[in-house]
C-alpha cells in the first residue's frame, strides 16, 4: 500500500485504504503454509487445509448495495484428518453449506463459518466446499477502520488489507493460503466491474452484463480486488510483442488528468522489469474512483487511486511506482504472516526511490538521507521483523524498510544487489517468505557476513546511522530507461 500521513499521530502511509469520509533458513524453503494462526490476527485464517481454488459467481445491485453469491472452493487437507474446519465470513445470511455435495451442518457467528464434514477428510485429501450466501455488504471493523467491501455514492470497491476480504467472499483468511481465482459477476449494464486477472467473457442480457475474470496465478485472499462503477477504459502504452498490457479505469472527466499522471507508467513497467525481473503477472490494470481515497490500494494485478491521486501534475507518481512495485514484492512474492510486512512496504518505498533515481529526480542516497532525518525526530521503539500489530502500518515501518534495503545496496554494491533482487523475486514467484528466508538469500550476494546490519536494521529498535555506499553508485541512466540501461 502506498505511503501518506504522519507516523504515529494520523492514519500511516501503510494505513489500509478507505475513503477519507469514513470514520472508522534456507535460500530456497519457499513458504507455502504456516505451521499455525496467525500472530497478528489469529481469529483469521485455518491453517488445518489450504485452498488452491476459488469459483465466486456474485450478483451485485449497487443501488440497495445489495451482494449474492456461490463460491466453490477446492481445498486440500493438511497432514492431519479434518473434522472442522472454518472459513472467515462477515455477517451475511447463509443459504446453504455443501462438502463434497453433501449438505453439512454448520454454524455462523463473529465472522466464522464453522463447518462439520459428514465425515472427516482424510490427511491429505482433496474436498470442495460450496457456500451461498446474500446481504448488504460493508467493511469489517479493524484496529484501522472499516475495511473491504465499501459502497460507493455510485458503485463499489474492495479494499481488503489486512483482513477485509471475508467482507465480501467466504475465504480461508491467510495471507500465506494463495490460490487461483475465477470471478464471475452481474450487475446493471450502466456498470463496468473491474477485477484482477484476464477478462475472459463480457455478456449483456436485457439490463444486466456478466463479467468473468480468471486470476491464474497464486493470489492471498486479501489481494483479490474488485470494483464496480461507471468508468472510461484506455490503454497505457502500446505493450508490443511480449509486453505486459496496461489499461485505465477512469471517470470520463478525469480523463486529461490521468493521461499525464500515469504517462509514465509504461516506462516504470520497464524499469522494473529490468531492475527486477518479468512481470510476474499477465496484465495490469489502475482504477481511479470518483471518491477520494486516503491512500492507493494494490490488489494482485490492479491498483486503485483515488480521484485526489489525480490533479494533471503528477504529485502522486511515486504513488503509481509503489503500488506497481507491489506486483513483485507483496503480491507475487508474499509474506507467509504479517510479521514480515516489511518485506512488502519496505520494497515497494525502495521501489518508488529506484524510479527517482532512473527518472531524473533525486538518487536514492539522497532520498534514503531524507527518510533517515525524518526517522531521527521519531520515537524509536519500532522492530522492523516484527513490528506489532498496533505498528504494522506506521510510516516508520517503510522508511526503515526503504533504509534496511538502502544499506543492503551500499553493502553488496549496484551489481550483486541488483542480482540479489531479481533473483528473490525470480525464486520465489508466486510463493510465500519470510524475514529469515530474506536474510539467508541477500547472504549468497555478500563477500562478508550482514550479520550486524541486519540485527540493527532488523531487529533492534535504534536507529542505525545513515548507510553510504563504499564505493561509488554507478551513475543512473538516462530517463527514458531502456533494455541496454539495465542494472
């Protein structure tokens, strides 16, 4: 999530997005499930069975604010048989519950959907779960206001994290349980729904279109946008042969302001592509809302501003590489809990230093010096491996994030931490890590151990002094950057 605010004293740069009027070791041990709840949020999330999975047909009327659906789920039981499981849910009316097409007893309350097999799934087995379910959906209470599903004044968005996803579909609430997803959602013709993922079919009937998307790639419950208005779509760019397709969603009367604000969204793409490897999913898409936001959303494959993000002066394109970097670092690349948000915030503020520096605006030794000056006046009782839930989104947590990966590249010199980088992104694709695994990677790319600037970095609370490089950054290319500009 993109960065605003004051740390400490208003909503952070990582606070989840609402609308501003709302008032509420081993290198390659790829994480796929955590062993139990989360630590954060352990009301959240069933690790007894992961979902590879999801089939959502919905039905939404924005008028009434009016949500039905069926999702199907196909799960895997974990090494243990499964009894009971639950699946995170808000407060919606329950049609029915079916396992393996069999109806099965249930009960709904303080958003869990405890479900009782007819018979235990056996340790390892395959089992489907089908749930419907219909209401008016809203955002779910959090430490940081409301969060996923919120009404519009004339349609709808979804901003999920951390835990706003059961706001809207039944889910396995983890960010470590990726699965595939296959939307598939009818409203009234005047909307236009967007979703991460492909458009696969548009169909109009009478007064209602259907739209269905398929997000293939492994997605955490929390990153699965959605929003629902009457936008304008262009595309950004011409992508070529092999390029990553980029589209707009905009209000028509925004439309000048936006075509200069995310102008230079193409050549982001590029750079980062270079800086960090492939796009790591097939397209990409920015919703811009008609409301005002407090900061962007990322979902997997799609970011959403605000109309506030847009004025036709690009005061928030270091927002538009931060929720673009989120692609790599966070959505493709997950955290296995939410201890290790830093190596999602902390990434994509590095991310938007990088595009500074190859863009022509300031390098990043003169932005990390900026963020270190500001973390300097600031209470010190941060630890950025595991933060806290009260803390988890403090704008401290991002600038010590963007600092952290600063000294690793004042350490490592341009050359290796820029193969570090592509090959973190690279091996981890589509997986989950944690802190741990982050550190043993950066070690193959050192020459002499880290071992001191991670734990002050990591886990001491002080503030380390200002990294410097050792030796010379080499100079940045030239804006526009190009294939043979590459790190």
């Amino acid at each position: 999530m993109a960065s605003l605010g004051a740390a400490r004293t208003a909503p952070g740069e990582g606070t989840p997005a609402r609308r501003t009027s709302t008032a509420q070791g081993a290198d390659t041990s790829v994480v796929q499930q955590t062993v139990g709840a989360d630590p954060y949020f352990p009301a959240n999330g069933d690790p007894r069975y992961r979902v590879h999975r999801y089939e959502l047909a919905l039905d939404y009327r924005p008028g009434p604010n009016r949500l039905s659906g069926t999702a199907r789920l196909n799960a895997i039981a974990g090494r243990s048989p499964v009894a009971e499981f639950q699946l995170n849910l808000a407060d919606f009316r329950i049609g029915r519950v079916r396992v393996d097409g069999r109806a099965t007893h249930y009960t709904h309350r303080g958003g869990r959907l405890r479900i009782r097999p007819p018979k235990p799934v056996r340790a390892g087995a395959a089992f489907t779960v089908e749930v419907h379910w219909s209401g008016n959906p809203k955002p779910v209470r959090s430490p940081w206001g409301g969060l996923g599903w919120e009404e519009l004044e004339d349609g709808a968005l979804v901003a999920s994290q951390p835990v706003g996803a059961p706001s809207w579909y039944p889910c396995n609430d983890r960010p470590a349980d990726k699965a595939s997803y296959q939307i598939s959602i009818t409203t009234p013709s005047a909307y236009s729904v967007v979703a991460g993922g492909r458009l696969l079919t548009r169909t109009t009937k009478a007064s209602t279109t259907t739209w269905v998307y398929e997000q293939s790639a492994p997605t955490s419950s929390y990153l699965v946008g959605l929003s629902v208005g009457k936008y304008q779509t262009v595309l950004l760019g011409d992508p070529g042969l092999g390029g990553v397709p980029q589209a707009g969603h905009i209000p028509p009367h925004l439309l000048t302001e936006f075509s200069r604000d995310f102008a230079r969204q193409p050549s982001m793409m590029q750079l980062f592509e270079e800086l960090f490897g492939p796009y790591p999913f097939g397209e990409y898409a920015v919703v811009v809302t008609e409301e005002e936001l407090d900061v962007p959303v990322e979902a997997q494959g799609l970011s959403l501003f605000g109309a506030n993000h847009v004025d036709g002066a690009r005061s928030s394109e270091r927002l538009v590489a931060h929720e673009l970097a989120h692609q790599w670092f966070g959505n493709s690349v997950s955290i296995a809990d939410w201890r290790h948000i830093w190596l999602n915030e902390g990434f994509a503020k590095y991310a938007e230093w990088l595009w500074s520096e190859r863009s022509g605006g300031r390098n990043a030794q003169a932005l990390a010096g900026l963020a270190h000056r500001k973390l300097s006046a600031l209470p010190q009782d941060l630890r950025l491996s595991d933060p806290g839930r009260k803390l988890m989104f403090d704008d401290r947590l991002y600038e010590r994030g963007g600092l952290l990966l600063h000294a690793v590249r004042c350490a490592l010199g341009d050359e290796a931490f820029f193969r570090m980088l592509r090959g973190w992104a690279s091996v981890h694709r589509g997986g989950t890590v944690t802190t741990a695994a982050f550190t043993t990677h950066v070690a193959r790319f050192a020459t002499e151990p880290l071992d001191d600037l991670f734990r002050s970095w990591l886990h001491e609370t002080a503030l380390p002094p200002l990294p410097s490089p050792s030796a010379a950054i080499p100079a940045r290319p030239p804006y526009p950057p190009s294939n043979a500009d590459s790190a």
